[in-house]
C-alpha cells in the first residue's frame, strides 16, 4: 500500500480505501457503508493498533462510497476527518479522491507578504447562487479592481442551510452546499489563472456544537483547563494532546496541499491555547508552508490582545506569521467617521495623529493602558514592516456590528470617506476591502445562522447580549429576530 497523505481519514490506494481513525477509548471501530455493494462488505472492523488508532484496507472500495465509523458495536457517526459531508454533519461521510482533478496552475509560484491587496469573502452571500461556480465567474472582475489575495470567510461543513463559518464541525469538508470539492479546487484554479491567490480562513479555537461528534471518538479533543469565548477550548497541550495536534496540522497541510491553497487566516488566534513549548500556531504555520513545497504561501492572523510574537521570526521567539489583522485602523476610522466612540471603540479618537501612528507602526496600542478593557493592550510593534499589518474599515464582524449590517458609507460622513479610504489603498500597510465595499454596496450583511430552533434562541440571546455594549444600538430590536433567523 502507498503510504498515506493524511494521518487520519480515508484514502484511495490502488487495492481500494484505506481508513484510520483515532478513537483511543473504543475496543472496536467498523467502517460501515451507506448502501450494499458486489465489490466490497458493508460492514468492516478496523485492526487496533497501540496508539488508539483503527486502520484498515477495504478491498475493492473508492471514491463516491458513503461511509460512517460504528462504535463499539453501537451508534455510527461520520468520519472525523471526513473530506466530504454530502448530506450535511450528520450524514454520512464520502470518500475524496483529490488526485482526479486536472490542475492548470503549474507556472503558480504562490505569494509573498509585500504588495498584497485582500479581498475578505464569504462564497454563500458573494453572488445570488452562493456557489463556487458562481463566484469563480467574477473572478476577472476583481483580478482588474487590483485584488490580489481572495480571503474565503471558513467554509468547514456547518449545520443548516446558511451561516458564517464559525461553528464549522467537520473540518476537512468544504460545505456541501457550496458545491463539491472539486468545485473549490477549479475556483482556486481559475482564480490562479486570473492572477489571484486564494487563502482560507480556519478555526482552530473551538468548534460549533451541533454536528461536532469528535467525544464520540476521545474526549482529549477538548479540555477545561482553559476558558474559551465560544465552547470548550481545544487540548493542545494535555494528556493525549499528540493524536490532537496532528489532526489540526494535518487540516493544515491538507487546505494547502490538496486545493494548492496560498495561505490561511487563523480565527481568533487568542482563544488557542498552548502552553507547550512549541506552541500550536508556530507548528500550524510551519506545517503549511511544508504542504506548499516550491510555492511561497501567505498566514495572517487575528489576535484580539494584538500579540507581535505571531510574525516575529522563530529565532527571536515568534511563531513565524506573516501579517496580523488591525482591529486599532477599523475602530480610528469609525469613530473618525460617526463620531461614535462607545463600547470597544472607547479609547478612540479618530485624531490624525492615530493614522500617523499606524501608517508608521501599525498598531495604535503597543502596551498602553486601554479603559475599556482596564489593563494594558497590544505589545511592541516597532520595528515591524508595514506589510506585517492588515488594515480594513471594514470586515465581517464590524459591518454585523452596526445592528443592521449598515455597510460604512451608509453610517459615515460623505466628506471624509473618500480620505479614510485613499489611505487605506494608498498607505505603507497591506489594504483589504471586504465584498461589495468596492462598489458601495447596499445590501446589509448581518449576522446569520440556520440552527434549529432551541439552539438558534441561545445564539439570538448572545448576540443580543454582545450588542448591549453599545447605548447608540441598545434596545433598538429583539437579537431573537434579527440574528437567530434571518428569513
């Protein structure tokens, strides 16, 4: 058998599929099939190797087959490592084989830091279809606006028929109702082709809580140890953390190796705690430009406390990043624009001098005292590029966050804004539009998920409670409507 791509998963090998699991608590594991075939059992039990993990070879399967993982002779439950969630997270998994696709993009050599103009999207809302083939079609549009970088909002298989990408449950699957794998392979091949790279926003701090059955296999996938802003905090660094952190590097090296990706942008960086001495986010980014091989390949985070370490070379401590998104240019901006400095945007005055500041040095905070938050914010940035900085006025969240989804020409001052946005084009730092901001767009993005109705109720409340902060927005609608459900 050749050897395996992935350390988890299933596989196409010339004798038929190869699955490996890691269920450290189980005694037996069966691979059972959706439908009967001549070729191939409908049921078969995994050989138990030392480590926790099953593995095995069914003879005569391939790509297309439906599959779930039975537990100890009860329940079965999709593959963890699934590459394909045809019918949603609750259905069974398909086995992918990525080598049938036909690339074109052998002359691509990827992207550097320096020089880079993103574009935040997210494929469900960017055209009326809200599919990949649909939204490969604008591709030439945007080459010709000056993009440089497409920045795709997480598409990791999620429940229901809409959503941000946030709770994603089953990391390896693009969601289905984007389209089919290949789908996004021929998107990211056509942008190549246009002149654009692609990069992939991936949550690594948590996962949603409809869908996710990783305890059904171990219970190390998680840990209490730490608090999370969203669900239970990742184990990168307890008992049994091995088997854990390979599965979030082998997502890695998977994004960029089988959809010849060119780069990611790691969500909430804050909320992935390590405290190994090789911490997780370093050994994601190394892991990555590993997959990429010759190609040169492009890792931005966000990180709320503005923590300089994560593109500071491994040398000097760091993790090795190329670029940080700057929250510090969004909140000067609006409050420059509205006037409305409230809640996180408190300690901002929208002066000249800020901009001055961060056209020079990036971010605005780089350890002062930060009233909002009664403690000190940001670390050193001094000696930093400019290009290490991602500037945006606007963004998935902050849009959602004006309560209506009020795009910023819509909230700001006519005058200024021609200004806030030649310096945002035109300053030393990498710019980045989110989608329809080029063309002042008018249709509202909220924020938006299809759960089922107990679980849509806690959302609606939390993001009720999230917009309190704000005395300009706070009373001015129910959150339950507005956000729980959008139709």
């Amino acid at each position: 058998m050749k050897a395996r791509k992935l350390p988890i998963g299933a596989e196409v090998t010339p004798e038929g599929v190869h699955f490996r699991v890691w269920a450290p608590l189980r005694k037996r594991v069966e691979v059972v099939f959706e439908e009967a075939s001549e070729e191939w059992p409908v049921e078969f039990e995994l050989t138990a190797e030392e480590d926790g993990y099953f593995s095995g070879t069914v003879q005569g399967a391939g790509a297309g087959a439906l599959y779930k993982y039975r537990l100890d002779g009860g329940d079965a439950f999709p593959d963890p490592a699934s590459r394909f969630q045809p019918q949603g997270p609750h259905g069974p998994s398909q086995v992918v084989d990525p080598s049938t696709f036909a690339w074109t993009d052998e002359r691509w050599s990827g992207i550097g830091r320096e020089g880079q103009v993103l574009y935040e999207m997210h494929v469900g809302t960017f055209t009326r279809e809200g599919t990949w083939g649909a939204a490969a079609r604008e591709l030439p549009e945007l080459a010709e606006l000056g993009i440089t970088v497409l920045e795709v909002m997480p598409i990791a298989e999620f429940p229901g028929r809409f959503g941000w990408g946030y709770d994603g449950v089953d990391l390896f699957a693009p969601y289905h109702l984007y389209g089919e794998p290949d789908d996004f392979r021929r998107f990211v091949d056509q942008a190549h082709a246009a002149g654009l790279a692609v990069i992939l926003d991936v949550v690594y701090n948590h996962l949603g809580p409809d869908g996710n059955y990783l305890k059904q296999f171990s219970a190390s996938y998680f840990t209490d140890r730490y608090k999370n802003d969203w669900g239970e905090a990742i184990n990168f660094d307890g008992e049994d953390a091995g088997p854990v952190r390979e599965f979030f590097l082998a997502n890695a090296g998977y994004w960029i190796a089988e959809f010849h990706l060119d780069g990611l942008r790691l969500d909430a960086t804050q909320d992935v705690k390590d405290a190994s001495e090789d911490h997780i986010l370093a050994a994601v980014g190394r892991r990555a430009r590993e997959a990429a091989g010759q190609r040169s390949i492009y890792l931005v985070a966000e990180n709320e406390p503005q923590e300089t370490k994560l593109v500071r070379p491994a040398e000097d401590g760091g993790y090795g990043l190329d670029a940080l998104w700057n929250d510090d240019f969004h909140h000067s901006t609006l409050v420059a624009l509205t006037g409305r400095n409230e809640a996180y945007y408190t300690d901002y005055q929208g002066s000249p001098q800020e901009f001055i500041s961060m056209a020079k040095y990036g971010y605005l905070y780089q350890g002062q005292r930060y009233k909002w938050q009664k403690a000190r914010r940001g670390t050193p940035a001094l000696d930093l590029h400019p290009a290490h900085f991602v500037n945006f006025t606007q963004n998935h969240d902050q849009v959602a966050n004006s309560l209506c989804g009020a795009r910023l020409h819509e909230l700001a001052a006519p005058g200024a804004l021609p200004a806030i946005a030649a310096l945002l084009v035109l300053g030393p730092n990498t710019p980045m539009l989110f989608q329809g901001q080029e063309f002042a767009a008018s249709a509202p993005f909220l924020y938006f998920a299809d759960h089922q109705p107990e679980l849509a109720k806690m959302v609606g409340e939390g993001r009720h409670t999230f917009l309190e902060q704000f005395p300009s927005i706070k009373g001015l609608a129910k959150a339950e409507e507005l956000f729980a459900n959008p139709e």
